[in-house]
C-alpha cells in the first residue's frame, strides 16, 4: 500500500504532468491498527498532521499523501491530529490505536452510512525545494449521525419501497421476544467476550447431535465473531426475521469438524492472534474454556483449553465452579453467561472438564464451526484439511439453525 501511494503520488503531483495536484488524499479498505493499516501506513507515507509535519523536517521531500479517509473498521475515529471535531472527543483512547500520538491524519466514518464526516482543510504553501506544493495547517471537522427520523431523500425511498415492498411484512414477522438488550456492536464482540455472542454459539451446540457420524453429539462450538453482523443493539422485545437475517446474512452453511488438541490449540491462537485489533476472527465459544493472555506474543497467547461440563441448571454448584472472568482483562478467560427470565444477566456456574492437550496424538475432538472456516479462511489454517463429520452439502445455514430453535422445530438429520 505504502509503495502504491508513492506511485501515484509521483504521477499525481508531477508538475509537469497532466494532474498538478496540490495535495493528495487516500481512500482505504484497512485496519487502523498493525502495518501495513492507517495509522502506520499514515507515519510511511507521510500523512501528517500539523504538529507531525513540526516534528518530522524533510517531510515534504517524500511521496506520500497528505490525508487518509479509511474503511473497514465498524466504529467512528478521527485521529489526535486534527485540529477540532464537533461531535467526536479526540482525545478519548481507542483500544489498539496507540500509535496515534497527534501525529498523523486518519478519518474512519464508521459503517453502513450510521455516520458522515464534514471537514475543511486549511491549505498553506508548503516549504519551498520538496515534491509537495501544499501542507495542511488545519483540518477541523464534524460527524453527522444518521437517526431514523433523518430526512429521506424521495427518489431513494421510492425506489426503496419498490423493491421492498414484497419482503418487508416477512422480514417484520417475529420469531422472538427478548428480556434483554442483545449487544452485538463489533467493537464489542471483535474484542471481547459477550453474553450475547455465547448464546448464538449455545444455539449451534446440538444442532447436529442426531447426526449418525456425531456419536454422542460435539464437544463444542468454535465462530468467530464476524459471523455476527449488525453491528447493533436489539431488544429488549421483539426480534423478527429481519433482525436474525441481518444478524446471520452469510449463506455457508456450518459443519462439524474432527480435531486434534494440537490443531485446536492452534486454531484457537490463530483467532487470538490479532487482538486488539477488531478483525472478525475473534473467538466465539461454546462448550469450551480458553485461558489467554494478551500481553503474550500472537501465537504465544493461549494458556490452557477445558472441556466445559454442562451444567444441570446454573445453580449447579458441584465441584469446582470457574467463575465468569472479565474480557477485557490482559489475562482471561473466554466462557459463558446466561440470561434469566427476569432480564438480569447472571453467571452460569461452568464445571471445567478434562484439559485439552496440545498434542497430535490421543483423543480427536468435535468441534461445530462454520464451513469458511473450515476451509481455513480468515487466517483459520489450523482448520483446513481436518475431518468432516458433517460437510457442506449436509450442513444447514446458520441463521436456518437459529430460526428453527427460536421457534422450536426439530428436525431429524438427513446425510
């Protein structure tokens, strides 16, 4: 990405050339945190604010932009650097975002139009003898959020309403009734463990018990938190097919795996490995104990894995309980919570099993996960070429496997 800004920015600034542009601003599809992402993508290629330009004499010698407008992360964020920004505290710490010391200009509007950036740069000659003609003195800003009674625009609503008119009354149909708020916002999930999270992996726990290769049913359920969409709250009340859809839009249906330790532990490292980071692959667990420590070096970070038993009721207190740990801990756990009927979010008492060794040899495990990461997408290697004892072609999607628990139906399985 770095040597592609400079590329064009020698074509683009060229003052013999057919653009004579006077700055230079970049449109990415990254992370803010990690190279080659915005924040040190910005400090390679010169996408400095003001006090960065102080710090940095020479700086206008080099190709590179002056401003970049980033994608893909979910959440809102404006880089200490800029100057003011109604709406936005630039000063509030954003988890991995550490690299950010003012020094830089980087932009992310979040996500699914929720919000806009409105920003003017102040422009001023830059330091004669270098490739750039202008510097940015100033860049003050405001984020507009999106509500539901904002203005439509007429045109985009009839059409709209031309296309959705025949789904809509399905799509509004409940399936559900929650006591509580579901919080599946990504800077959550994508960071930590959450009850809601838990409970979609639960549902997936037996949903393939009656398969014949399954024997006595999985051991557990590995996701990983992009399988969760919406980047929203829900409930408390109704939840319609709407809501489960755009919760579970992917259309790959989920399989069960036999594993290794080795391979499991691997795996889990894997989905650990880009934290804090808010990549989809973070774990969503069922079924299972994952003891991790993020201060460790990625592929370092996993401590120990437990088959969990399954409790009776949550009153269960035989032997030794594992209390719910914190997520957000530098050392923890990754487990479950459960709902009670009166909408308190109470721990359940989860019994620690038998470990799961990282070995090669000795017992094979069986593991519910979906089939791009059976494949080994998402970094997921450790997952590839494994066993099936239930594939693709006899799998069900997983907002079909919700659905039908939501409303109750069983269903024999058919290979």
């Amino acid at each position: 990405m770095a040597e592609t800004a400079k590329e064009l920015s020698l074509r683009l600034r060229d003052p013999e050339g057919k653009h004579k542009c006077d700055i230079v601003i970049a449109l990415t599809h990254a992370r803010y945190v990690t190279f080659p992402h915005d924040i040190a993508l910005a400090k390679a290629i010169g996408a400095l604010s003001p006090t960065g330009q102080t710090d940095s004499p020479g700086w206008h010698m080099t190709h590179g932009v002056d401003l970049i407008l980033g994608g893909h992360d979910h959440l809102y964020y404006v880089s200490h650097g800029v100057t003011s920004w109604e709406g936005y505290d630039t000063t509030h710490p954003v988890l991995g975002a550490e690299a950010d010391r003012g020094d830089v200009l980087v932009i992310k509007s979040g996500t699914d139009f929720r919000d806009l950036s409105e920003f003017a740069l102040e422009l001023v000659d830059a330091p004669p003898g270098g490739v750039r003609r202008k510097a940015i003195a100033a860049i003050r800003g405001k984020r507009h959020s999106t509500q539901p009674g904002s203005k439509k625009n007429a045109h985009i609503a009839k059409i709209l309403e031309s296309v959705l008119s025949s789904v809509s009354d399905a799509l509004k149909a409940p399936v559900c009734k929650t006591a509580v708020e579901l919080d599946l916002r990504s800077e959550l999930i994508r960071t930590q463990e959450t009850a809601s999270a838990n409970w979609f992996a639960d549902v997936l726990r037996h949903c393939y018990d009656d398969a014949p290769t399954m024997g006595s049913g999985s051991d557990g359920v590995f996701i990983c938190a992009g399988t969760l969409r919406g980047d929203s709250t829900y409930g408390p009340g109704n939840i319609t097919l709407g809501d489960i859809m755009e919760i579970l839009p992917f259309e790959d249906p989920i399989v069960a795996l036999e594993i290794d330790g080795a391979s499991l532990w691997d795996a889990f490292e894997q989905s650990l490995s880009t934290w804090p980071a808010q990549e989809g692959r973070f774990p969503v667990i069922s079924g299972f104990r994952v003891s991790w420590d993020s201060r460790r070096a990625p592929g370092q970070r996993v401590l120990g894995v437990w088959l969990v038993q399954e409790p009776a009721s949550a009153t269960n207190t035989s032997a030794s309980p594992t209390p719910l740990s914190s997520a957000t801990a530098s050392k923890t756990s990754l487990q479950s919570t459960q709902s009670t009927n009166s909408g308190a979010s109470t721990p359940v008492i989860l019994v620690d099993g038998e470990s799961v060794p990282r070995s090669r040899e000795g017992r094979k495990y069986r593991i519910i996960t979906r089939e791009y990461m059976a494949q080994g997408h998402d970094g997921f290697l450790a997952l590839k070429d494994q066993k099936y004892l239930v594939d693709d072609e006899s799998g069900q999607m997983m907002s079909q496997i919700v659905r039908k628990y939501l409303l109750g139906v069983r269903s024999s399985f058919i290979l």
